[in-house]
C-alpha cells in the first residue's frame, strides 16, 4: 500500500480550503495534470482517507435555534451507542468521543430549548450527566500537518503500513497489515458468505 507524499497532502490542503475547486486549477499549483490529480483524489478515495466532499455551513448567518457545547458522560459500556445516536441527530453538528466514554458535540435547539433536545434526541438509559454551555462561536478548521497514512488492519488491528495489503470485499475497501491477516479474513468472509 502507498503511503502519503507531498504531494498527495497539498491536494488534500487545497480540497479542505475548497473542495469545489476544480482539478485542472489544483494540477497548476501541485504541478501535474488534472487527470494525474483525478487520480490522486481517486486513491485517496479508495483508500478511506477522502471519505466525501461536503459543504462547510456558517450556522451563525442563519436563524434557527441556539448554538450549545453539550458535555455528556455515558453509562459504562454506552459511548459507541450514544456516539452513533448523536451523529444521527439532526440538532447535532460535531461529535467528539472519548475513551473514558465522554462525549463532546455542537448542536443547535430551537428556541433555546435544551431539554426538548435531550427528551426528544438523546436515549436517556445511556446518560449518566450531562453540562450545556452556550456557544458564542465555532471554528472548524481540518489540517493535515506531516500526518501519514496509517490504516487499522481490520483483522488483528494494528497499524498498516506501506508494505501492508488492501482488498475490497462487496464494493467496500479492507486494510490488512500483512498477507496473513488479509488470507484469515478472506476466508471467514467467503465461509460466512456461502452460508457456511
């Protein structure tokens, strides 16, 4: 598997600066052609690290609720549900998780109605506290840095790297540190694929 270059990760800055420019004006400034940065972004896509192009919202111009920090800890064992539940949650804009289950995420309520959110959004049997502040302003602002490219292997999960494997599986694209790993899921994937 092919790591990062620089290259790679100038096209990454200039799509998160603005991911509807064009890619004849990104080949100019990384020195390629467009279909040499298609094909770029194509990888880069294949292999997860552009998951999808979107549009960044500045919800401060709009009028429909209050912005809120919400800090929520989770009963033990409950962080990855109520992760999923909160980044289904239309209020909800960003969600952080961390290890020792606390959950940290941006929303907007309507009419400043926090426990309307919470009666209405949030599955309280997962809850065990929560703090809202109100926000007075956000930024989000994704870099890259000199980060690499660095894949769990989603067989014994450790880190792929460069001389590790990937295969794709029913459209959706595995990572594998080494032939072994990726040999053992291929073939509980057939078995459970066939019926076993």
């Amino acid at each position: 598997m092919r790591g990062l270059d620089d290259t790679d990760r100038e096209i990454m800055r200039l799509l998160l600066e603005d991911g509807r420019r064009s890619y004849s004006e990104i080949a100019e400034t990384v020195g390629l052609s467009a279909p040499a940065v298609s094909d770029r972004i194509d990888r880069l896509k294949t292999v997860g690290l552009i998951e999808r192009f979107t549009v960044a919202i500045d919800r401060g111009m709009l009028r429909e609720g209050t912005p809120i920090l919400v800090r929520i800890q989770a009963s033990p064992g409950e962080g990855e549900r109520l992760h999923t539940e909160l980044q289904t949650s239309q209020p909800v804009e960003h969600v952080f998780r961390t290890a020792d289950e606390t959950l940290v995420c941006t929303a907007t309520v309507p009419d400043g109605n926090i426990e309307q959110l919470f009666d209405a959004e949030f599955p309280t049997d997962v809850i065990r506290s929560y703090d809202v502040k109100l926000l007075q302003n956000t930024t989000w602002s994704p870099s890259l840095d000199n980060a690499e490219l660095a894949p769990e292997c989603v067989e014994c999960g450790n880190t792929v790297s460069t001389e590790g494997e990937r295969e794709e599986f029913d459209g959706e694209v595995y990572h594998f540190c080494c032939s072994s790993c990726l040999a053992s899921f291929r073939e509980q994937y057939e078995h459970l694929r066939d019926g076993m």
